[in-house]
C-alpha cells in the first residue's frame, strides 16, 4: 500500500539543483544514500516541512500535504545532533509530544517507561539529558521522535557522530524499533553504505540533486544499472573490453567484484553464474579485513 509520494520534488540552489520523484510503502524501511552534497538531507527537510521552497508535490495517504504545517504532517525527525531540551531530564524530553497529545499524567508515565524500555533506557526517567553519552542522548531523541506516534519517522544521519562500535549496536536496534511499532514507514539517511545495506528494505541512491538508481540492496549489489551504483555500493575492479583482448563495440567498460574472480588452478567457493579467470597475475598487496583478504592484482 503507497504511503507517501513524491511528484517532481524540485529545489534550485546556486550551485545545486534537485530534481526527483518517488513513492513508499507503508512499513518500508528505506535508506537514502549518496555521496555529501547529493541532497540526501534536502529530501528529508521538504518532507518535513523545514523548507518550503520547492516545487512538486507531497501526498501522504493520497492526501495533499505539499503546504502542510509541520505539525500536521504526521512525521518526526531524528537529527544529527539529538536536539534535546538541554533544561529537561529525560522524562520530560519524551513527555513533551504526549502532553502535546493531551495525555492523563498516569497515560504519561506509563508511556514513557515503555518507550524508554523500547530503546533500552529503563530507569532514565530523571536523569539530566546533558550527563548522558552520545548513544543515550540519540536514543532519548528517538523515544521522544516515537512518542508522537508519526506515520512517517525522518532520520537523518542519526549515527554519524557516534564511535563504530556503537553505530554497530544502534543500527540493528534502529530497525528492531522500526519492527515494533505498526505499520511506521522509516527514512533513513547516512553516508555509510554498509549500515544501509543491512537494515533497509529498499535504498535509494542519489546523485547531484537526482536519484541514480532504486533497489534492494541485494538487487543494487549484484544487478546495479549503472556504474556509478556499482561503484558506490561495493569494491570492484573497472577494465575495457581490450583489456581481455576482446574487439567489441557492444561495452565500453567491464566491471566485476572481488569475489567474481577465480585464480586458475586454485578453488573457488562462492556462489556466482558469472566470473573473470585470472591464468596470469601478480599480487601487489594485500589488505586484512577482518573476515577476508583483499588482493590487489
């Protein structure tokens, strides 16, 4: 079922121009990727309401919504830098969209207890939001982003400021949140490829204002439409079809992964229809990866 459509969203910057459509689902996790200054962020900020200088249109529900107020767009956003109320506990930052709701104290108290428990800050209720570390402070701000109950919940770049390890933890519990409530729709924007490709039911890859291609990530991975998708969503090796002593008109350029190649003589384990044979080649270095080696040839 469409949740949210984009028709035509145009911005025209002095150096920068966007221009670009496209549609949601309800309960899709979709993750916006793109190079800096590919206007990731400026998606988000129409979305939201921040910027009203575009063109096109915006139907949430099939419902206009392109001069909506910010309120009344049944979306939340988690920013960058939490933006919390540095003169209210954590309670109080959560309760802010309840009491806006008109909640009982009691319906208050209880809620809050149970986001905080969602996004594993139990018993944080009085604690200073300015005593609490990165990760915390990005978890209150995403409790208080829930408790409006949003249709639609805007995350940009909520992860970037934080240490790897900790990215590592808050993007698997990022997606068990987006899980757990009914029917949310989550838009999410990093720069990290990797983070996108493990929680997002769907990425979108931008470029100079436009989007270069759609997908799953496995569709984008293995299947990408252009070279610049393939290039942006994983390692690979670029060569001309002389490169192979092959006279063809057909291709301009060849573009395989890592793990496409077969070293002649030697095994190979993966699980591939297609592969490049290297009979001679020498290695020139070799990166440690953790789980695997990459070789340069």
């Amino acid at each position: 079922m469409e949740k949210l459509r984009a028709d035509g969203l145009k911005v025209k910057y002095k150096n920068f121009n966007l221009d670009l459509s496209f549609t949601l689902e309800e309960g899709e996790f979709v993750s916006i990727i793109g190079p800096s200054g590919s206007g990731k962020s400026t998606v988000l900020s129409i979305l939201a309401g921040l910027n009203d200088t575009f063109e096109g249109k915006l139907l949430l529900n099939g419902k206009d919504i392109t001069k909506a107020k910010i309120q009344d767009r049944n979306m939340a956003m988690v920013f960058q830098n939490y933006s919390l109320f540095s003169n209210m506990n954590v309670e109080k930052n959560v309760a802010y969209a309840l009491k806006i709701q008109k909640k009982s104290k009691k319906e208050i108290a209880k809620e809050v207890k149970d986001l905080l428990s969602l996004v594993g800050l139990e018993g944080y209720e009085k604690r200073k939001v300015t005593t609490l570390s990165g990760g915390e402070a990005q978890r209150v701000a995403l409790a208080r982003a829930i408790a409006k109950k949003p249709e639609i919940l805007l995350l940009d770049e909520p992860l970037s400021a934080l240490d790897a390890a900790l990215r590592k933890k808050l993007k698997g519990e990022l997606r068990r949140i987006h899980d757990s409530r009914d029917n949310m729709t989550t838009i999410y924007v990093t720069h990290d490829r990797e983070e996108a490709f493990s929680i997002s039911d769907r990425i979108i890859i931008m470029k100079d204002g436009k989007i270069e291609a759609t997908g799953t990530p496995e569709e984008l991975y293995n299947n990408p439409p252009t070279l610049f998708t393939a290039l942006f969503t994983g390692e690979g090796t670029i060569l001309t079809p002389s490169s192979f002593g092959l006279e063809t008109n057909e291709v301009d350029k060849i573009f395989f992964r890592p793990e496409s190649v077969i070293v002649k003589d030697g095994k190979f384990w993966g699980d591939i229809n297609q592969y490049v044979v290297l009979e001679n080649a020498e290695i020139l270095s070799i990166d440690y990866l953790g789980s695997r080696y990459l070789l340069m040839l």
